[in-house]
C-alpha cells in the first residue's frame, strides 16, 4: 500500500496532507523513522514547526482551505514538551478545531494529534501509514471539489 | 533589491542520489519566481560542497539560498555558515530534509522525486517571505540567587560568591541558620551543629559579595541560564512589602525540609500525654539544660518510636534513625543509669561511619527494639508503650518520657515554589531531580539546583556536599565574560493590533510577556521568550508573530506541500 500513496488509486484520489512536526519530539522521531528506512507515504508533506503549540487552528483551517485531505499534526508525549506545557495547549485548542471542522461539514477525522517522541521512529511511521489509511477511506477533501464552501 | 534565489540540491552520495531523480527536480523548480539558479552537488556539507555553495552565491549575487540535503539536524547550522561566510543573512536561507524524511522512506523512485519537488517548492516559496534576523550576544550574569539561609544555602553561597559573582541569599525567616542552627551534637563526629552552623552565619553576614535578604521569598523567577530575571518580597516591619529586583545567572533551591505535624503524632499521645515530646523538642530539651542540666530532669527511663508518619508520608525520611542514636547517647550521658529503648521497624543506617556510630549507641545501654507496630498509652506513674514483636509476640514498656521521630516532609511552599521555577515534584512532594543518578543536582531546568533536604530528607554532611556539588555545576558553566546567545525565533507583538487582552500571558510558559496598562498593550521580552510560538496561536487578534515561523512563511509552505 505505502508503495502507491502519493500516486492516484483506482478512483483517481491521490490523499495530500500536511504534517506539523514539532522540532524537538516528532521531527527527530521523523528523523528517526528515516535512519531506520522505515516505510514512511510519500502523501505526507512534513512542515517544520518548533512546537506543537504553534500550529493554531488558523493554520489547520488554512491548509484544509488550501485542498488538504488531511492534517496531522504531532508533537511531544505529555509531560515531555520542550516548552514545558506547549502540548496540552495544543491539545486543547483540538478541541476547538474538531467543532469548527463539524460545522463545517468537514469529517473531524481529517485532522488528527498524535504524541512521538525523538526515539519513536517506529510510531511515527506508523502514526503516518494510519492515517493515510484512513484519509483513503475518506476519500478527497470535499472542499477541493466544493469550492463553494 | 529584487530577490534572486539560489536553490541547491544535495545527493548525499548514492543517499538521495539513487532515490530521487535530481534532474526532473532541477527542472521542476528552475522556472520558478525569483529561482536565479537550481544545481546539484555530490556531497554538500564537505569542503568542496560548501566552496561551490560560495562560488555560486558569489557569482550569482544570490541574495536567498535553499538547500535540499539532510536533517536540518544535522547541516542547518553548517548552511547557515556557509551563508554568514558569504554575506547572505544566514535567516534568508531554508533546509528541506530529502533525505530522512523523502529518499530514506520512500521506496518507489518515481514517488520521492515527487515529493522532493513538493519540499523543494514549499522551501523555495518560504524562502522568499524569510526576514534577516541578527544575532545579539549577551553578557551572562554570573551571580547568583540562593534560595533558603539553611546549611546547604550558605555552604553553597559561601563557595559562590567571590568580586566577580554576587551571591543573593534569601531567608524566609528572621535569620540565617536554618535547622541546624538549633541542633546540639550531630552525628557523627558529635560536634556541635548549632556552633558549625553559627560559624558559618558570621562567615556569611562578613562576606561581602554575599546580599543576605532576610524575611524574604522569591515571587519571580523568569528567563534562562545565564539570564535570570528575579524579584524577591521582603516582608517590612509595619506589615507592607518590598520587591527588589534581582538579575542572575543560576539558582541554587536550598529550601530543606519540615519535620511533620500532627495527627501521627497525635494518635502516639503527643500533646495529650505528659512526657511525650517529638525529637526536635528532646534537641531543645538536651541543648537547654532542662535535661540533664543543673536542676534538669533525669528521665529514668525511655522509648524512642521511629517511623512516626512513614506510612503515611510513603518513604524513609533516611536521617532518623542515626539521630535517635544520638539523641539516646546524648541521654544516657545526661541520666547515668536510664533505660533506653529504640523501637524501630527498619534501620537506616548508611555510610561510613553510621555503623560504629550506632553500635557505640548500643555499647552505651541503648536498647534496640525491632517493632511491627506501637500504641502510647498514659497512665499513673507513667507512660506505657505496648508494641508487637511481629512474631505474635507482643510487649508492655513502663516508660516516663516517650521521643518521637517523626518524618520529614517538603516544607510548606514547595508547591508554589516547583511552580515558579518549572520544576517537577516528585510523588512524595519533594522537588525533583533531572536524573537520580546522573544529574542529581540538576532541577531539570537549566541553571537551577537543588542542594540539601530540596529534593528529600539529608543529613547535615549530605546537604553539604550537595551544596558543594551545586557551587561546582555552576562555577564550571556559569564564567563572567562569557556570552550567550538568546534565541532569536522570537514572538513580538505589534501593538496597533494588540487589545491588551492579556490572553497571551495566561498562555506564556516563560512569564515571557508583560502587560503596560498605560497604553493596554502587551510586551514580549526578547530575552526570555523562547520561541515557541504557543502565544501566537493563542491571540485572538492576530497581533503576535514568531520569528521565522510567520503565518506568511508557513502559509507559502503549506501551499506548495499540498499541490
């Protein structure tokens, strides 16, 4: 399956979805996933930001506005962000995402926060072929489509 | 100046070379605005790598750069260089990480050389939104904030301070001394502790380098290692308060440890029964003369009860045990002829010389009871102890004077003062060392310590050496003259569009923004924000920006990425 995610599948969808990827956790964990030469889709485009806590709802808005099918956003375990709370800020503006993607009539599958950690080459590679999967299921961003929304 | 970009891709040697199709990504990104250039190079990050980045920048006038190679991990700052080197600002310049994260996962050819093109294109539309940012340099501040007047906090500000570190030591209390300062004999040498620690008072009080701000706690602390911004309250006379602000470079938390209260005691007939004192109460007794002193009491016989609140503190409080030895050699030096009994459930007794100390205590009559549990109980012409032997056995002591040793326990403020400075508590309450065995000084938190009972019950040398270990962590790192260089991915408010709402100080991690409520703006200081970009999220009127991580730049990003 990771072997075709950036080209068409049968039904022509090709997922494109943006990664947000806290420096010190999840981009090393990423990193990580890539000394290992796991098998990571290519339908991830990974965004650099320092913490989780950046990424506002402005920005996941932006990028599902943009055509993304999806956002996955990642940052430290709790308890273990470099910015000491920034995570569970992160966490909590989730929340608020997740209605705003509701009223939208966008599925709130389509954004997703994961926890890796700089060791978690592994998970992160597993957090990305889950949630591919499941923006597979979904199928293309209505909004790609629907530019009336 | 118009923009003129170079972009550079990387093989990385067969890394990303044989993985990604170098050629139809030069294409790809060649026709692209403000793209002067698109080249590849074998090796990057090596000599030659670097020099023909330099040529090209030169002959190119290039004004932005964006390399396409490894981790930003592990050549970002080497890039970075090389564009100080050849005068682009070294923030005018973008890393996309094609190997990690494109060549290293990706199997199918064709699929990498797509999604480089993707990074390669966010990298190059992010570029052109990138401001130059400078560096600043700033001077550390060697001095040094000492928090508690105890043992540990003197011993560690006596070995700081010098003409070129300041040390601010501060006392909640009226005076410098601590625990200690109360204490007869210590174990085990049996000198005097209240002398030593006096001593050590005098050696303070005449140390000019030494700021000793008595009656007083630390309300803020904000900033880094090297960079501490401090305000201490001091309580004055006619009740009011005084905030001295104070600049230093570390702390030392040497806020020791209370001895516990209440009901543990309580149900072992403490403030009920005649004759039942706590440990601390037996020290004032002894250091006194009401026992054993002229015209003192000479109890004829007594039971020291170990453990009081261990259950329900959780742990060994680890000094106890070797001080109710002391305290028993102590009375029967005082009462020739007294029977002393020690019912204990585990002995604790660690290090060197604890062992002979102990056994010295047992030579001098001290009875040593092993217990399962002890009930208190008055009664006439004395206090009974009854207590089981935990083989069903049980026993009956006629007693007229019962010590208890109670445990030690995180001092009040604990809670507000781990919250202050960002560091953990431990289950039991205690702040938290970074690592039990590795960092043992370390509070987690750069440029803060931890000496003595801080961080759990410790011995009177314990504490020293702790104290000790906390001046050495901060004298090796902490040297006047030296700079740092605070983060420069900074948030800054603009304040035509600040509300003075103040939400972003509810958020700040770092006590990193204030608020001027003469204009109802907020302020962001650059020298302690860390850049973690949490405020900006958090604005409701989009007046904060971070560095570097604008909404602007990762807009361009996200645009590209998903194409």
């Amino acid at each position: 399956m990771t072997s075709s995610d950036a080209k068409a599948d049968s039904q022509g969808f090709r997922p494109r979805v943006v990664g947000f990827l806290c420096n010190w956790c999840s981009y090393a964990g990423a990193d990580l996933a890539g000394t290992s030469r796991l098998d990571v889709p290519a339908a991830i485009s990974p965004i650099r930001v320092m913490c989780s806590s950046r990424v506002d709802p402005v920005l996941i808005m932006t990028a599902l506005m943009r055509g993304a099918d999806g956002v996955l956003v990642t940052g430290c375990h709790p308890g273990d962000c470099h910015y000491d709370k920034g995570n569970y800020f992160a966490r909590r503006r989730f929340a608020l995402t997740d209605q705003i993607l509701t009223s939208l009539g966008l599925e709130p599958e389509r954004v997703r926060l994961s926890w890796v950690s700089a060791s978690e080459g592994p998970r992160y590679a597993e957090v990305v072929n889950e949630f591919i999967e499941e923006i597979r299921e979904l199928g293309p961003n209505p909004m790609r489509t629907n530019r009336s929304l | 100046m118009a923009r003129r970009i170079g972009f550079f891709i990387c093989e990385c040697g067969p890394n990303i070379g044989e993985n990604v199709d170098i050629d139809a990504v030069l294409n790809a990104v060649e026709d692209m605005d403000d793209v002067v250039l698109a080249a590849r190079f074998g090796l990057m990050c090596s000599g030659p790598g670097k020099d023909f980045l330099k040529a090209n920048i030169k002959t190119e006038k290039l004004t932005h750069l964006v390399v396409a190679a490894c981790s930003p991990k592990q050549h970002e700052l080497t890039f970075m260089e090389v564009c100080e080197d050849s005068g682009i600002n070294p923030f005018l310049f973008q890393l996309t990480n094609i190997r990690e994260q494109v060549a290293w996962v990706t199997k199918d050819k064709e699929e990498a050389t797509e999604k480089t093109i993707r990074l390669a294109k966010a990298a190059i539309r992010r570029v052109r939104y990138h401001d130059p940012l400078s560096k600043t340099a700033l001077a550390v501040n060697a001095d040094v904030l000492v928090i508690g007047g105890g043992v540990a906090g003197m011993a560690a500000a006596l070995r700081l301070a010098s003409p070129e570190r300041r040390v601010h030591l501060v006392e909640r209390s009226s005076s410098l001394g601590g625990r200690v300062v109360a204490q007869g004999p210590i174990y085990p040498t049996m000198a005097s502790g209240g002398e030593m620690a006096t001593a050590m008072v005098d050696l303070v009080e005449g140390n000019d380098w030494i700021v000793v701000h008595r009656y007083s706690e630390v309300s803020v602390v904000v900033g880094f290692f090297g960079n501490f911004e401090v305000v201490v309250t001091g309580e004055l006379e006619d009740g009011g308060t005084l905030e001295t602000k104070v600049n230093v470079g570390a702390g030392v938390v040497a806020t020791g440890a209370e001895v516990l209260e209440g009901k543990p005691l309580e149900d072992l007939g403490h403030g009920s029964i005649d004759g039942v004192v706590s440990s601390a109460e037996l020290e004032a007794m002894l250091a006194d003369g009401s026992i054993g002193g002229k015209g003192g009491k000479a109890p004829k016989s007594v039971a020291f009860v170990q453990c009081v609140g261990r259950d329900e503190v959780g742990y060994c409080s680890e000094i106890c045990c070797m001080n109710s030895a002391k305290q028993a050699r102590l009375l029967l030096e005082a009462a020739k002829g007294a029977k002393v009994h020690i019912l204990y459930r585990d002995l604790c007794v660690p290090g060197r010389d604890q062992q002979a100390f102990l056994e010295g205590a047992v030579k001098a009559g001290a009875n040593l009871v092993r217990t399962t549990s002890v009930e208190v109980g008055g009664s006439k012409g004395g206090i009974t102890v009854s207590h089981s032997l935990g083989d069903g056995k049980a026993e009956k002591l006629m007693v007229d004077m019962v010590v208890l040793s109670p445990a030690m326990v995180p001092p009040t403020g604990t809670e507000g003062m781990a919250e202050m400075l960002n560091v953990e508590l431990d289950p039991s309450g205690f702040l938290l060392e970074a690592h039990a065995k590795l960092e043992p000084m370390a509070a987690g938190i750069d440029g803060i310590y931890l000496a003595g009972s801080a961080s759990g019950p410790r011995s009177v040398s314990d504490s020293i050496v702790q104290a000790e270990a906390c001046a050495g962590r901060v004298l090796s790192s902490l040297i006047p003259g030296r700079t740092i260089e605070p983060e420069i991915r900074v948030s800054h408010i603009l304040e035509t569009l600040c509300t003075g709402c103040q939400t972003c100080l509810e958020v700040c991690c770092y006590g990193a923004i204030v608020y001027d409520p003469m204009k109802n703006v907020s302020h962001i200081n650059a020298a302690i924000c860390r850049g973690c970009g949490n405020c900006v999220a958090a604005c409701p009127s989009n007046a904060i920006s971070l560095y570097h991580f604008t909404y602007k730049q990762l807009y361009q990003e996200i645009v590209e990425a998903i194409r």
